[in-house]
C-alpha cells in the first residue's frame, strides 16, 4: 500500500501569518510531468525505475491504478518507485479511481497504444470551467482508434493504429501528451502541428525516448513520432516543478523574505523571475537554484496567462495573492481556462480589493491582509490562500487543503523550515479520502 499523504477533508491548515520566509527548500519532482510519465511506463516491455516522483496525492491515486490493472509497484525510498508493467492486462480503470483526477485520462491513450483497448471514466481533477476532452479523442480517431463516451466512461479500440498528421485546434497540454503516448507504437510517422512545449512534454519525450522511442521535436511545437513496436526498461529521473518552485518564490517575495530555491532548473522559471523582478523583488540566478529577496513594497503590473513560454496559469493565483499588496491597480487576464478566479471571494474575505469580469480580474492594491478562515476551491487557489496567509494580520484557518496536498509535497512542514507559523490540524476520527481507494 503506498499513500504519500493521508488526508482528510476535514483537515484544515492554521496560519499565525506576519512572518518573513527565510533559508532554503528543496523542490521535488514535477507533478505534471509524474502523472504523464508514470502510466506511459505501461507501454514498456520490462521494468522501470523513476526517480524523483513526488510524494503528492495525484501520484498515489496513478499508482493505484497501475497496481488495480496488474502491475507490480514498489515503492524503493520515499521519492523512487520500481514499476513492472509485464502482467499487466487489465485495460479498464474504474470510475472510483479515476475520478479524483485529471491526468487520469493518460491511461487512455497508454492503455490504447499497448492493448488496442481502453475504457476509462471521464476525468475529474480541479474544477477550472469547462475542461473538455474533444482535441484528445480528434486524435485517438485520426490514429484509427473508435471511441464512445456513455454513462459517464469513455472507451476507445482500434484494430491497428497507424500514424498520421495532426493539427491542434487550440494548444493543450493533456491533448499534446495523449497523442504523443497513443502514437509511439503506432505504424508509420505521426506528426503533432500546434503542439503545446511545457516542460512537462519534453520530460515525457526523452522519457518515452529512454524506453526506445523515436520522438524529436517536444518543446517545440512540432513534434515527430515515429512508432516503435517494442520497448525497453528504463531508469529515469523526472525534472522539478517549475509551479512548486514558482510558489515558493512569491511566497519568499510576498513575506519578504530571503529565500534560496534549490534543485531547480531556472530556465523553466524564466516568466515568473522577469515577472517578481518587474514588481521589486531581487532574484538571483545560480545553475540549479533561484535566490529570491523579497523587498518592502512591490509595484503594480498587468499580467496574462498563456501557454509554455508564456507566463503559466497555474501561477496566476499566487502571482494574484501578492499584488494585492501592490501599490496600485494590477490587471490579470486567465488566458487558458474558463474559471481560474475561484480563489476570489477568499482573498476578500482576507480585505483583499479585487473584482473580477469574466477572464479579468483588477486588483486595488491594500496596506494588509488580515487572516480569516477560508476554503480551498482548487489545487493552485490553496497555494494562493496560503501566500495570502503567510502575509496576513493574525489568523488563517484554510479548509478543504486536500485539493493541496493533490499536488504539493509536504507543503507546511517546508514552510515550516522557512520559519512560517503553520501547522495542520488533523482530524483522525474523519473518513480518509485517499485510504478509501486503496
Ligand atoms: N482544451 C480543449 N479541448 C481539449 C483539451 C483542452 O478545449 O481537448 C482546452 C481547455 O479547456 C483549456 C485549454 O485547452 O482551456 C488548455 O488545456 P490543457 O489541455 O492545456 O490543460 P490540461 O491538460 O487539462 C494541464 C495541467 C494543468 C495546467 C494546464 C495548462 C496536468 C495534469 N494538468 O491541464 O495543471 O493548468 O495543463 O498548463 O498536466 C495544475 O497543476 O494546477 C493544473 C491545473
């Protein structure tokens, strides 16, 4: 049985905020590029070895679902994970699992690449608007696969999948992966034109690359498949989180802190440095880490998400968090998805100034936040709260962090080191959500 982390949706996160966030934290593995790499391990013929996976919940439930259609999953210390996928048989992977999240659609088109079968519940995850899958199954059809989605489940065969031209019509993420996992054994050469770059994709590539693929071109937004009927084990190690690291330097920034980001690779970080140096905070840059020295006041800015270069929206929250301690009016714009401003009302609750028409917010910068019990609407809404916490007046009680610990790894006690004045507050009596499913 492995669960990173037992939770309870009664748990709740206390902050005692007013504190500056000083010394250094380790990042941990990438969570989008864990949930992508871990059921492509399906499609290698022998073992594999992955290092640097985080200890985060999306993590346990993949790995249920691995362990659910037959694979054999040790866990060798707490961030290596030994998978042999030979027994695998099973091709149907239950709503119960799949359901807690998003990246649960991977398996469909791993699932669909080695077996020619797949049947998985629609995906759930953070609820961030209309979410939907239509560019996935345009190119699971185009590989010659068929598909139906009734009560719920989708499920897709092919007789034989066989390369071909894709163009994406919008650029996703989820989309990019899938096509690259249902295409690596295909017959013949796929072409994927539109292509999203995250960092995450290029991990996946040389990944899928390490277990004998012909990919060329991820991180750019050609991507070239040539299928291969058969694959190797590998040993492979997953590159940090650019959105942990990310965090953590707004949060260093927001408490003025001083802070050192270690283990991380500061190219990926590029749009969030220019961005922290734009409103004052001091970034230094060294190979593998970031220094952030957070200053006494920050300036205003406008900002828009946008896909890989571009600034990320899973950051947008917690850039959010910080300018509303900006002097003057800053203007954010969500460019990817329909409902990223659900952390809202909370912020207000905290006297944040901050309205919000459609895809717009426009932040009033204030003196000071003051700390109030608040709730967590979605993974990177909590990470939000929680910079807005560590800045406030007095006390944050921050409910439903189970959509935290999803996809942060041991985030109070990491703050803890730094100096913050949080704890969690455990309720052992109440159902645990993760343990159920195992
Ligand atoms: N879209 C479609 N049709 C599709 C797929 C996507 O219209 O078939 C739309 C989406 O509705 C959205 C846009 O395209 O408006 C981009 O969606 P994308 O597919 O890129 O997002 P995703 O794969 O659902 C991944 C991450 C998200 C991250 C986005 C954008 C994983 C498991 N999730 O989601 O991560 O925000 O890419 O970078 O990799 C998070 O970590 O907090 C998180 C939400």
């Amino acid at each position: 049985m492995i669960i990173y982390t037992e939770v309870s949706e009664l748990d709740k996160f206390i902050i005692n905020g007013g504190k500056r966030l000083r010394g250094s934290v380790n990042i941990s593995g990438a969570k989008n590029a864990a949930v992508a790499i871990i059921p492509a391990v399906i499609l290698a013929d022998d073992v594999c070895v992955i290092e640097n996976v985080p200890q985060i919940n999306d993590v346990t439930i993949d790995l249920q679902i691995l362990r659910h259609i037959g694979a054999d999953v040790r866990l060798l210390d707490k961030s290596t994970i030994r998978i042999d996928p030979k027994h695998i048989k099973d091709t149907v992977v239950p709503y119960e699992l799949a359901r807690h999240m998003r990246a649960s659609y991977y398996f469909l088109g791993t699932l669909l690449s080695k077996f020619n079968h797949a049947k998985v519940s629609m995906p759930g995850g953070c609820d961030l608007g209309d979410r939907p899958i239509d560019q996935h199954l345009k190119c699971f059809k185009a590989l010659g696969a068929e598909y139906t989605i009734e009560h719920g489940i989708v499920e897709i065969s092919a007789d034989k999948l066989i390369g071909t031209q894709i163009y994406f019509d919008k650029v996703t993420v989820g989309a990019t992966i899938n096509a690259m996992l249902a295409s690596v054994k295909a017959d013949g050469l796929t072409i994927l034109e539109n292509a999203a770059k995250e960092p995450h994709i290029v991990d996946l590539a040389n990944f899928l690359n390490s277990i004998g693929a012909n990919i060329i071109g991820a991180g750019t937004d050609v991507i070239k498949i040539r299928g291969v009927k058969r694959f190797k084990g590998t040993h492979y190690t997953i590159i940090p989180d650019q959105i942990e690291a990310g965090t953590y330097m707004i949060a260093a920034a927001a408490t003025k802190g001083d802070v050192t980001v270690n283990g991380i690779i500061p190219k990926h970080l590029e749009p969030i440095t220019s961005k922290l140096r734009k409103v004052g905070a001091i970034i230094e840059e060294r190979d593998e880490s970031v220094r952030v020295i957070g200053s006494d006041s920050y300036e205003r800015t406008n900002l828009k998400t946008m896909p890989h270069p571009g600034f990320p929206t899973d950051m947008q929250p917690q850039f959010a968090a910080l300018l509303t301690l900006a002097k003057g009016t800053s203007i954010l714009t969500e460019g990817i998805f329909d409902n990223r401003f659900r952390y809202v009302d909370e912020l207000r609750r905290m006297g944040a100034d901050i309205s919000v028409d459609g895809k717009v917010a426009v932040i009033e910068g204030i003196e000071r936040l003051t700390g109030a019990p608040v709730k967590v609407a979605d993974l990177r809404a909590g990470a939000a709260l929680i910079i807005a916490g560590l800045c406030a007046d007095g006390i944050t009680e921050i409910e439903e962090i189970q959509h935290i610990e999803r996809g942060y790894e041991n985030m109070d006690k990491k703050l803890r080191e730094l100096g913050a004045d949080i704890v969690k507050r455990k309720f052992p009596d109440a159902v645990d959500s993760i343990a159920k499913i195992v």
